[in-house]
C-alpha cells in the first residue's frame, strides 16, 4: 500500500486547490467558448510538444474560428497544420484532430457534451478506438472535460512516484509497469472521499494537476528538491506569475526516497 493522500496533502497546503470551485485559476487554461472540445484538442496537440506551443495554437484556431467540431470535420489538413505547428508529429496530428471531429459531427452532431454524457465504461473504449487517441490522452479527456472519475497517469507522474517511493532493488519497479495496471493499483487505493466530502472525480483531477504542478516546479530531470522552484510561466492567462519570487524548497522533500538516498543534496 502506498500512501497516496499522504503524499496530496502537502503538495495541496504548498500550491493551494489548482483544480474545482476552490481553485484561484482553472488548472487546464481555457480561451474559448467549447471547454470540453478544447481540451480534447490540447490534449491530442500536447503529445510530446511544451504546453506554451499548445497555447498558442489554440489561441490561433480560435482567432480563424477553427476551434469547433463542424470547422474541423471540413478543414483541409495543411490548415489544422499551419496552426498547430511547430507541435510535434503536427501533419499526424492535423488530421488526427479531423478524424476526430468528423467522428463528433457524425455521432453526435458536433457536440462534445453529448458524446460526454455516457458512462466511462462505454465512452473510453471509443475514445481509444479515435486517431491519436491512447490511453494517457483518453482519460485526460474523460477527467477534465467529462468529469469521469479516472485517474491519469502520465510521465510525471511515473517520475515523482518512483523518487517518492524508489524501488531499486526491483526487477521491474512497479512504477514502469503498464497504463492500466498503474492506474488500476492507483485506482483501488483510493476509494473514498479524501477530503471535506470530495467527489473522487475531483481528488483525482486535483491530485493530477499538483503532480504536474510539483514536477514543472520542482521534481524535475534534474531535481530542485532545496529550491528554488522553476521559473517557468507556461500560462499567458494572468495569475501564472505567482512562482516568480519563490525561493520554496519542494514540499515533499522530507518524504521523498530519492532525496533521502542523496543525503539531502540534489
């Protein structure tokens, strides 16, 4: 068993609530009027690719009103592509983002909220089955703009859990092993509400987002467990700024494997 609200409480005292009607900011910038399609689109233009370009190439498909389902499904690709560029694989994704909207006119004229509106059960085997679409990228999507309650798993969240709670002697550390069986042991740990009657959808988007947060900040290739945190503004919404004077050791110092086994340096 590992400790997983152990491990959300400090992150969630040191950054305060960055996802749910608590948080000063969504976590998940948003600049146009369909959220939920939004976010699909950020998170297929996300793939491998710095969130700054990402923003940028939704603020561009807004400006060319090309940030909709009907404006895609009829796009030419070299379109998409002229604005979502210089994300990376953009020709592979421009027409992966096509298909996908071809497929919510089809299904469900256009509508985000509709295809949305069914049970995880029946809604992720489709996503899965959409270009561009694996199972990080999928349960982003059902988390974020579906409210479904699953947990992601992502890079970041491989890299903090290992440090966290290192396993070197291991043939395979339970870390590395596949999606699903990683997010299913997640998953079965963490049951009930965890704090002040929260939904688990909401822990779960919570706790994503403080371990991206505590990652771009401080759990980094080259950790900055003393501080101070990254600098990094990868947001142009207002209030982004807020890591600027910073000089915060990482909140999860004191319990992290990793830098215990470094004998307080990093």
């Amino acid at each position: 068993m590992f400790p997983f609200v152990d491990l959300y409480l400090p992150l969630r005292t040191h950054f305060g609530p960055l996802h749910g009607p608590e948080a000063q900011l969504p976590w998940w910038p948003i600049f146009g009027p369909d959220r939920a399609f939004e976010i699909l689109v950020g998170a297929v233009v996300v793939q491998q690719t710095r969130w700054e370009v990402v923003e940028a190439a939704m603020q561009r498909l807004i400006a060319a009103e090309m940030l909709n389902p009907p404006a895609l499904a009829h796009a030419d690709p070299a379109a998409i592509v002229a604005h979502i560029r210089p994300a990376a694989f953009y020709s592979q994704k421009a027409e992966g983002l096509r298909q996908i909207a071809q497929h919510l006119c089809t299904h469900y004229a256009g509508s985000m909220a509709q295809m949305l509106a069914q049970p995880t059960a029946t809604l992720r085997p489709e996503l899965l089955a959409l270009p561009r679409i694996g199972p990080e990228t999928c349960d982003v999507v059902l988390l974020y703009a579906g409210a479904h309650p699953i947990f992601v798993i992502d890079e970041y969240t491989r890299r903090l859990f290992e440090r966290i709670w290192p396993q070197p002697h291991a043939a395979k550390p339970i870390w590395r092993t596949p999606y699903e069986k990683l997010r299913t042991l997640i998953e079965d740990q963490i049951q009930a509400p965890i704090i002040h009657g929260m939904e688990r959808r909401d822990f779960y988007a919570d706790f994503h987002a403080q371990i991206n947060e505590v990652c771009v900040r401080y759990c980094r290739s080259r950790p900055r467990c003393d501080g101070p945190p990254a600098r990094r503004i990868y947001s142009v919404q207002a209030g982004r700024e807020s890591y600027l004077a910073s000089d915060a050791a990482c909140p999860l110092r004191e319990m992290c494997g990793w830098y215990k086994n470094q004998k307080g340096t990093c």
